[in-house]
C-alpha cells in the first residue's frame, strides 16, 4: 500500500512538471512515505529521516517532508526529534501537496526534481479500498488510515486498462481487507471477473483478503478463472482460538482451516503465505504451540513473522505485557525456525515441474540470470540457455524447474 502510495504522489507531482532526481543531493525535495504498524517500523523511518539532515541543513534550497501513516500518527510531535522538517501529511492529506508545493517551494527554479520511488513496469498495485472497518486489538491501521472507503469499479478499470496500455500485464489489487471490497452491487468476487476481462492483464494477484471474506462466490471465482494467480496472503495472526479472540480476529483456527482445505484440494500447490504474531499480551506457552501447529497444518508456503509490538491507542496497548522481551524473541524465532523448514519443503515439491513464469528483471548477483515469480508466487531463478529466452520485462515464458537453492527455486526456459 505504501509503495502504491509513493507512485501516485510520484505521478501526482510528474504531471506537475516535476522530475525524480537521479540522486538526494540533487534533490529538491524529498519525501519520505513512512509505516507506523510495528514500532520498529517507525524507529527505522525516523532513522532515516535523520540522515538527511545534514543535506537539509546545508541547503538552503531543500524541503524535507514526511508522508504516511507514522506522519499521522505522531503528527506535530515528529518536529521534537526532527525539528529539521518543512511539512507532515498523513495518507488523507496529500491533496494538499501542491498548496504547499507553491507556499514553501516559490522560490525554487523550474527545473524542480523530486526523489521517489516508482513501482516496476511488469506489475501494477491498484488500490481498490483504503482504510479499514476492523478493529484488530492490536492494530494501529484502523486509527491512521480511516475509515473503509471503495473505490468506483470504473476508475478501478481505467487505472488497470491504462496499466495494460503500458504494457503492465500483472496487476495487484489493494486493500487492508481486499476482499471485502463492495460497491453498489458489485463484489470483489465481481470485480476480480471485470479485470480478468481486461485486454493484455495476464496475472491477477491482490493483497491482503481477510479471512472472514472468504465467500464461496469468491472461492468459485478463484477456483474458475485462469488469470487469477494460485496464491493468496491470507493473514492467520495466530492459530490458537482464545489468542484470536482476544485479537478480535473474527474468524477461528478451524475457519481458517477451511480456506485453506478448499483451496489445497482443489490444488496441492497452491501458494498460502501468511502473518504470525508471536507473544501477543497474555500468550501462554500452550497458546503458542496451537500457532506452531497451525504452520505445521498449513504448511504455509512462506510468512511473514513478527514480534507483538505494542501501539499506543489501541486497545490491547493497555494490556500487561508479562511476556519478557526475551521469551517473545524466543518464540518469533521458534517460529522463523519451524517455518523455515515448511517453506523448503514446499519448495522442493515444485522440482520437476514446468511452470509458467514472469520474467521480472536481471539477477542482481548475475546479470546473466533473471528473476521471475511462478503463479504461486515462488521466486525462481532462470539462467543458462537464456539466449533463447525473450528476455524483456514482464515477459512469460516456460520453465522447468531443476532445483531449490536456499529458498529459491531455479530453473531452465522450456523451448
Ligand atoms: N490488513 C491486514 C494486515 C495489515 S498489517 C490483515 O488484517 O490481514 C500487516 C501485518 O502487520 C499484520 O498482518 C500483522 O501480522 C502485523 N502487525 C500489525 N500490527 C502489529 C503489532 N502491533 N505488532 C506486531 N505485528 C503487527
Ligand atoms: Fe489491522 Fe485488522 Fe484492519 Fe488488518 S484487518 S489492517 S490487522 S485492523
């Protein structure tokens, strides 16, 4: 979302005559989009922010701003550690660039650039909701981006149809809970059918859905339509039923189960990846074995794990934290541990098989390999009789999958 974010305010002031500068020094101004969900999120934002300092300072010229959630969070209190910055606009309040832009930016020349980062051009994020109606114990979202607003399946349409245009042919579809996107009488279920229509999109993936979304009409859909990606985020927190509770999750172990049921037998190798919370406030040591057995019952194909972090504002913040900081890294590292494991044996059952991939871009390590992502969202790396290969971004091309290295699989272009 908040890369998805950084190119619309990118493209936003691009139409404005503004231009990306090849380097911060050359920058006339820099924002800074940041994340406030875990706090750590925030410490490496500030930390960053930090940095430029000394190039704020030492130009007179230069505008530092800061955008995203943690500038809403935190707000005017942000200029006690970073009495160097010009401005602080939360994600409701980027309208208000250009009026800034023109008051504090005047005396610029016309040749103004800008330091931002653009999405790649072989996928396209599409935002299709912001904000969020839930109230996860835990989560600081709901406070700082609103609340659920859908966008028009129209402009929904044209952003992807002028995605398509410039020959993007994957698009991801955004949302704190995707899935529960409406509009009049349009579901996410119908809105997935309308951008599977659209000329040159040939991949459909969309992040991140909730479980309590999961309808069979979707389930129908995700099982019916080819361009749909085999993959799905699909966040389980924790897989102990009194911890998800307690989250106010609204769903149980056993539902998630059931997703995850449907999906697996209707294809072994569909891609699951999901979000685990260790150590949430109270977690007994048998609560947290209930989650080690749900990755073991999932067999996740990867996930993103992280260490409960409290928010202040949110209602579990007010709960004793008795878990020491030790025994909560021991368990996310338990997790990370176990995970690990599930997520090469999942790999490794994709040897063998010829997969359709996207070619993404050169490997960073050689140049004369290349990055792709199977349907199940797995990363592959493809080299050796790449002389054949239509090596273009955003191309797909067959591959046949030889072995895992790491976590990676690796792979052969199929003539
Ligand atoms: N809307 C998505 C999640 C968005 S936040 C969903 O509900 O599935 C991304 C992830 O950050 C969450 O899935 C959760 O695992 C993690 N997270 C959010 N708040 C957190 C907190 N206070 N401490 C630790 N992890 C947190
Ligand atoms: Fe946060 Fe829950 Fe909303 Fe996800 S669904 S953004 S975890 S409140």
């Amino acid at each position: 979302m908040n890369e998805y974010d950084s190119a619309r305010v990118a493209a936003f002031l691009e139409f404005n005559g503004w231009f990306p500068a090849a380097a911060a020094e050359k920058a006339d101004m820099i924002l800074v989009n940041t994340c406030s969900v875990r706090a750590k999120a925030e410490e490496n934002a500030i930390a960053r922010i930090r940095e430029l300092r000394k190039l704020r300072v030492e130009s007179g010229e230069l505008r530092v701003g800061i955008l995203g959630c943690m500038a809403k969070n935190r707000g005017e209190s942000l200029r006690k550690d970073l009495p160097f910055i010009d401005f602080i606009l939360g994600p409701d309040e980027y309208y208000k660039l250009p009026e800034i832009i023109n008051s504090q930016l005047s005396t610029l020349n016309s040749q103004l650039e800008l330091f931002a980062k653009l999405t790649n051009n072989y996928s396209a994020f599409v935002a299709i909701q912001s904000g969020c109606n839930m109230r996860c114990s835990y989560c600081i979202v709901p406070y700082v981006r609103g609340m659920e607003r859908y966008r028009e399946p129209e402009s929904i349409l044209k952003e992807i149809e002028a995605a398509a245009a410039q020959g993007v042919s994957e698009v991801v579809l955004l949302g704190q809970t995707v899935n529960g996107y409406r509009f009049k009488g349009l579901s996410f279920a119908g809105l997935l059918r309308q951008a599977a229509d659209v000329k040159g999109i040939e991949r459909i993936r969309f992040i991140s859905p909730h479980p309590k979304h999961y309808t069979g009409e979707l389930l129908e859909i995700l099982m019916g339509e080819p361009k749909i990606a085999p993959h799905v985020h699909l966040p389980a927190q924790s897989g102990s039923n009194s911890i998800l509770k307690k989250m106010k999750r609204q769903y149980t172990r056993e539902n998630y189960l059931s997703i995850v049921e449907a999906l697996r037998s209707w294809n072994p190798l569909y891609g699951i990846t999901t979000d685990i919370i260790c150590g949430y406030p109270g977690e007994t040591e048998e609560e947290f074995e209930e989650t080690l057995s749900l990755l073991r019952e999932a067999q996740f194909d990867s996930a993103f794990m992280f260490a409960y972090s409290s928010r202040e504002g949110t209602p579990s913040a007010s709960e004793k934290e008795l878990i020491t900081k030790q025994e909560k890294k021991a368990r996310l590292q338990k997790t990370i541990d176990l995970q690990s494991t599930i997520t090469l044996e999942r790999a490794k059952l994709m040897i063998g098989r010829t997969e359709r991939i996207l070619l993404e871009k050169p490997s960073r390590k050689n140049p004369n390999e290349w990055v792709g992502k199977t349907g199940n969202f797995k990363k592959v790396i493809v080299g050796a009789t790449l002389a054949v290969a239509p090596t273009i971004t955003g191309a797909y091309i067959n591959c046949k999958i030889s072995a895992v290295q790491g976590h990676t699989l690796r792979g052969t272009i199929n003539d």
